[in-house]
C-alpha cells in the first residue's frame, strides 16, 4: 500500500504517520478561505487563525458589545499575535446552527421570529453612536460594498458627509461629472454614525432550540452611516440568503431611499461596463 509523504497543510501528518496511529483528533478544521482557518476544539472552544492584515477587529469589537450590549456575541478567551504576523482568536463557542443550514426546513413562523428577535437585538446598536465613520480606536473602516474600488482598502475616519462622499468616489473613476454630481446630491446624510455589523449574512445567525442564540463575524464592524446597516442587508449571496435578508428588512428601521442611492452608485462603480440601471443613470 503506498503512502503519501506529503504532509497535510491542517495537521502537518502524513498520510503513513496517521495510518500507524490510533489517535483520533477532536480539533478539527471546519472552515477555510483564502489565508484563514476556523478550528472545532472540542465541543465548547473555536480557534481562528488568519494574517493580522485588517480589517481584523472581532476580539475588540466583540469586547465592546459584551459591555455596551446585551447582544449574543462570542466570548473571547485569548488573542494574540505570533512572530511571523499570523494571528490566533480563541473563543467561546456560540450554541446552535448556522441559520443557512436550518432556512430550507424552517416554517414562515420561525422565519419571522429569528428575524424578529435578530432586528430586536440590532435595535440596540442603534444607540452606539461615534463622531466619526471609524472602526473602534479610531481606525479606518472597510466595506467591499460600500467603497467598491478595491477590496481590503481603509477608508476614513470621515467626519462628514463630504468625507464620506471622497471616499465613495474612489470607485467612480471615469464616471461623467453630472451623473457623480447628480448621485451626491441624493446622498442621504450618514449621521449619526451608527455602530453597524455589515454582514448580516444567514451564515453568521445562529440558532437553538427555534431562537436566535448568537450573531457572529464582528471583524469588520465598526461606526457606518445611519442608513448602511438597512442597505448592506440587501445584499444577498444566493437565494436563501436573499429570502433572509428581505425579511429581516422587513423588521428593520426602514432607510429604502438610502438603499436606491446605493443601488445606483454601486451600478456607476462598474462604469465603463455598465448595466441597464447605470446606463440610464448616464442619460440622467
């Protein structure tokens, strides 16, 4: 029988070394994605390992909200940074399951009352309120959606719905000046910048017992225009995701006028490859 000498990338064992053990490991890599891993410890432990480039907030965020909220989030036991820059968060694990992989099953009912129950509990972010569009610390912010010219990038702090609009405006390079200057007059003013999650995304709801037990992935979150939190729920990855978010709009305070603006702007950032709502945006 041939055996691989090639070391596992999770584990480092090889395919002969596991073969001459008995051992069977109840740490296991349940999640990867580009340069991050999320670990099962046990059955009470989660570990994400992922560079330390940011945004990566989730352990000061997290912190914040277990103070000023009543919110289910994670509890951080430990974070820290090692050596070569790669950056380890130990948590408390949330119980449950993730929302998507219950949506298919779940009544109308119970649909509504996770929804319910999620927007109850965003309602109290409302109340956290900043001077500035900022991530906690006075750093910058980062949204794929809201500053589409470039994933990864820091925008801010803003101070201003002026401040605001320069960093939109990044992604509209090429755009005809009247149809910019048409979009930032209908730019709804972004005070009070308000504590907002970002990615409300069924993966990140999780769910016991018919409840809502627990709202994961803070590490982006941060102090965003009033009306972001309303718009970046519109944003559907897939169709399951898209029934979930338009019902949780359905419970949230309503910014639809925001929502349209975005809309338009996020058409304009793909300029010179334009669909049929930025092309008529261009004919004004």
């Amino acid at each position: 029988m041939q055996h691989s000498s090639t070391p596992c990338s999770a584990c480092g064992w090889t395919s002969e070394r596991q073969e001459n053990c008995c051992y069977k490991s109840h740490i296991k890599l349940f999640y990867g994605v580009s340069d991050r891993g999320v670990w099962s410890l046990g059955s009470n432990l989660i570990l994400k390992e992922r560079s330390n480039r940011a945004p990566n907030f989730e352990a000061l965020n997290v912190r914040f909200l277990r103070e000023e909220t009543s919110i289910p989030v994670p509890t951080v036991v430990e974070d820290w940074e090692e050596s070569d820059g790669r950056y380890f968060l130990l948590m408390k694990r949330i119980p449950g399951t993730p929302l998507s992989s219950l949506w298919a099953g779940m009544t109308m009912d119970e649909k509504e009352n996770i929804a319910k129950q999620t927007a109850n509990y965003l309602m109290q972010l409302r109340k956290l309120h900043s001077n500035k569009m900022q991530s906690l610390g006075g750093k910058p912010i980062y949204s794929a959606f809201l500053f589409p010219n470039g994933y990864g990038l820091p925008h801010g702090p803003c101070s201003s719905d002026n401040d605001l609009w320069t960093e939109m405006e990044l992604a509209l390079e090429g755009v005809p000046d009247d149809a910019r200057q048409r979009l930032r007059e209908r730019m709804p003013p972004a005070a009070p910048y308000t504590f907002t999650h970002g990615d409300l995304t069924s993966v990140n709801i999780m769910v016991d017992d018919g409840n809502l037990s627990g709202i994961l992935d803070w590490e982006a979150s941060g102090y965003f225009p009033v009306w972001w939190e309303f718009t970046c729920a519109g944003i559907g990855l897939g169709q399951e995701d898209k029934e979930w978010k338009t019902l949780l709009q359905k419970y949230m305070p309503d910014f639809s006028d925001a929502r349209e603006f975005w809309l338009d702007f996020y058409s304009l950032s793909k300029y010179p490859n334009l669909d049929e709502r930025g092309m008529a945006l261009l004919k004004g």
